[in-house]
C-alpha cells in the first residue's frame, strides 16, 4: 500500500531568530475554498509531495482551515518607500508565512500565502485578494521562470468561497507563493528603524547565512553584503529589461534580498520599445517607466546602503565613503549585466570591440521604429535563413561579427532560437485568459500558461501567442489590492 501524501517539514528559523520581524497571526477561515490550480512539476523540484498538494490537507492548509503538526502563521513586518514616500509601517497586510522548508539540495524556501486576510500590518482594505490578479502573479512568475529569470513562483491558486468588493464583487482568492526567502530592502529599514543595531546584525546576519553563505567570516561583512545584493539586483534588472519587462511598482518593499522578482501586481510586458513605457495605474508619474528601472533600482539600493551603516563601521560617518562606492559601481555593473546578456541574444559566444555599440545601435533602431523587442531578437535566426527583416545597414554590421565566431550559420540560428523567446506573456493575452478565468473558464489561462512556460520552442498553429499586441490607448494594469 502506497504511503500517504505527506505535507512539507516546516521550520520556523526567520520567526525565531527575528521575533521583531514576525507577528504570528491566525488566517481568515475560507468558507469553500476550492483549488483552482496547482503546480505539481515545481512541487516535486521542490520537493514537495504533488498528491499531498492536490489533497484536502493541503487545501485546508492553504485557506485557513486547518494547519499540519510543523506549520505556524507569520506576518512579517517591514517598511518601505513607495513611489519614493517613507512608509514606516508597511509588512504582511494580507499575507502570512507558514514556514520554511528544505528541497532535496538542501536549499531552504518559503511558503507563503497571499490574500489570506487581514493582518497587523493591514492598511486598510479587506486583507482579501480576487482570482484575476493571483493568477496573473502565477502566470508571470511561471513565464519569468522558464525565461530563466529568477523570480518567486507560485504552488497554487485557490479560490475561498466568498466574495472580495472592489469595483464590483470578484471571487476571493489565495496564492500559495513560494520564494528563496521574502527578505526586502523594506526589512532592513523596518530592522534599522527599531533602533537597535544588535536586531539590525541579527538580520543581516541572517541574510548572509540564508543567501551569502560565502561571506560569512569574511572582514568587511556588511559592506560584502551591500555588494553582493547589488551584483544580484544588477543581474536581475538587467535580464527584466532583455525581455521588455516593466515591473510597475518598485517600491523599496519590493526588492528581495536574494535578487528574486517578487510581487507581479502592474506589471507588464512592453510592446514598442518605448522608455517611456508605463502600464501601471498607480505610476501617474511614470517613476518605474521601462527605461527608469536601473535607475530607480540603483536609488533603492542607496536606501538598502543606508541601513547598513551602522554594521559596516562603528562611527556610521565612516561608512559612508565604501557605501558610495559600492553604489557608483551600480551603472556599470549593470551595463556588464546588460551587454552580455544582448550578446548572448545576439549569437555571440566571444567578446569583441564594438559589440556594445552593436547591441545599442539596435536597440535605438527599434525605438525609432517602434518595434517589439521580442519578436525582432527572435527574428534574427529568420535573417540568417534568408528573410529580410529590414534595418540592413545594421544587419550588414552584424553579419561581418558573427564571422568572428568561426561557427556554421546551422549553429548560429541554434544559438539564436535558443537565446531568444518567442512567447512571453502578451498583454491583451494576459487580459483575455484572466478575464475568461474569473467568469469560470481556465482554457485560455492554461493555453498561455503552456506557451510561456515553454517560450523557445516555436509551435506551429500558436502564432498569435508570439504577436506584439496593439492595446488601446491608455492600457492600464493594477495592484490587485
């Protein structure tokens, strides 16, 4: 006889070594919670049993119903600057941790759920989500995973039985969110403005133990750590902006310690390439505009910087020069970041002079065209098969580098296709399958889901998931609170 399904060993390591940080609270109970979907491929990379995801254990779990011998409830505590405005008090306001748990590398995770009611840390509202937006944040996460983009994902979408109000009644729903960890820069500015450098330490401490195991022993710790979450945001801004991903809301409380993406509220993918590009409601202003993003990251992690000048030198005044200098390095990080990413997608597997004003010629060719980003990169294996796809003068350039690779044309379309997308998650797509979902059919939320979790490998009969959309004038996307 089979074993039955066995729920995840949870910890609680976050929760006892920061109790400052962590507020246990209790989930609203869901009335009839029902599993919408699950993920039971990331579950068994995980680690986790896919019938016990798919078992009404794990459903009373998930929805306030009932709870394992291991699991507990946090709400985790943090601040923030949003749209450049100091929140001291932000956290978990309608989000609990229900643990960590160790996949079978030994790598530790966290379980998360997200619109389980309200918490200490609420701000108003319902502490409620609705289905649309928690099956966005699993589509992204999912399309940014197969894009090799790191980035928290989801285990499951449940609804709970009850209604959520917004503009008009919309079915509640939870996200099941699991990531490295949900450390923020916010956390650090929560920790720092506790007053205490020995819960400041503690948490950085932490972070180091968690994500930079490394520089654990090293001198220079702290400044280390600064570096090393600069290095990891550079990597991770850089390949947002390779794909035309505009996250639309880059608070300081969205930006993970560990380099994940976290949080797809109003995000989006552009288009045209436009710098200007703004999908976001709230981002009247156009602050996290595509072409702001490093800039914007860059600013949030000077924030970051900050809390930690009290561990990095005794007298904090003397932490402020190797702070700045950590921080002046961030443009050209990301542009190392960036311009070997483009070279990849360009089909380049040396370095060469020019190639960066190769791959910036380009990109300014498809602003003054208004081309789609995706779609052109993808194109390039079409050049090399014959078809012209316009911008000669450029592709001329580009034909005598690739010479330089000494490869056949066969190996270079190989390593274009696999280099570059040809599905990610269009915006009118997106729109579709969402709203087809919330009236009750999930087909076209699991025909994009399928495309963009495979987003090299070019189906015949799909080709309007690899088609720029033409969304009206003033398309907007939402927080989802």
């Amino acid at each position: 006889m089979a074993s039955p399904a066995a729920p995840p060993e949870f910890e609680h390591t976050y929760a006892r070594s920061l109790p400052s940080l962590a507020a246990s609270w209790a989930a609203d109970i869901s009335s009839q919670p029902q599993l919408v979907i699950a993920n039971p491929k990331l579950a068994i990379d995980l680690g986790i049993d896919a019938d016990w995801l798919a078992s009404n254990e794990a459903l009373h779990l998930f929805s306030g119903n009932g709870t394992t011998k291991d699991a507990e409830r946090y709400a985790l505590a943090y601040a923030g600057h949003q749209f450049g405005s100091y929140s001291p008090r932000l956290g978990d306001g309608r989000a609990l941790l229900i643990g960590e748990f160790s996949d079978p590398l030994g790598q530790r995770w966290d379980l998360h759920l997200k619109g389980s009611g309200r918490t200490p840390f609420a701000r108003g509202g319902d502490g409620k989500a609705t289905l649309g937006p928690m099956l966005r944040e699993f589509l992204m996460g999912e399309a940014m995973a197969a894009l090799g983009i790191p980035t928290t994902r989801a285990l499951a979408v449940i609804t709970t039985g009850e209604l959520a109000m917004r503009e008009r009644p919309l079915p509640g729903a939870i996200l099941v969110r699991v990531a490295a960890s949900h450390l923020r820069v916010g956390t650090f500015q929560y920790a720092a403005s506790l007053d205490s450098v020995d819960d400041l330490r503690a948490l950085a401490d932490y972070a180091i133990a968690r994500h930079y195991p490394e520089l654990d022993g090293e001198n220079n710790r702290y400044l280390n750590l600064l570096t090393a979450v600069i290095e990891r945001q550079a990597s991770l801004v850089a390949e947002w902006m390779l794909v035309g991903f505009i996250h639309g809301v880059m608070n300081t409380d969205n930006v993970t310690i560990s380099g994940e993406t976290i949080d797809y509220g109003p995000c989006a993918f552009m288009d045209t390439v436009d710098p200007q590009t703004v999908f976001s409601s709230i981002d009247e202003g156009g602050r996290y505009a595509y072409g702001r993003q490093p800039a914007i990251t860059q600013w949030n992690l000077a924030r970051f910087a900050e809390t930690l000048l009290p561990l990095i030198a005794a007298n904090p005044e003397d932490a402020i020069a190797p702070a700045t200098e950590a921080l002046e390095a961030f443009p050209d990080i990301f542009s190392r970041h960036w311009h070997s990413g483009m070279n990849r997608r360009l089909g380049f597997s040396t370095q060469a002079d020019g190639d960066n004003d190769l791959a910036n010629d380009l990109v300014a060719l498809l602003q003054e065209r208004r081309l789609d980003l995706v779609s052109t990169m993808r194109s390039l294996a079409d050049h090399l098969r014959g078809r012209d796809i316009g911008f000669s003068e450029w592709t001329t350039r580009w034909e005598t580098r690739l010479q330089l690779e000494g490869v056949t044309n066969l190996e270079l379309i190989d390593r274009l296709q696999a280099a570059n997308p040809i599905y990610v998650p269009r915006n009118h797509l997106v729109e579709e399958a969402l709203s087809a979902a919330v009236a009750g059919d999930l087909a076209p939320f699991e025909a994009l889901l399928e495309r963009v979790t495979h987003p090299y490998d070019e189906v015949i009969g799909a080709e309007r998931y690899a088609m720029p959309g033409d969304p009206a004038p003033g398309y907007r996307t939402y927080c989802g609170t």
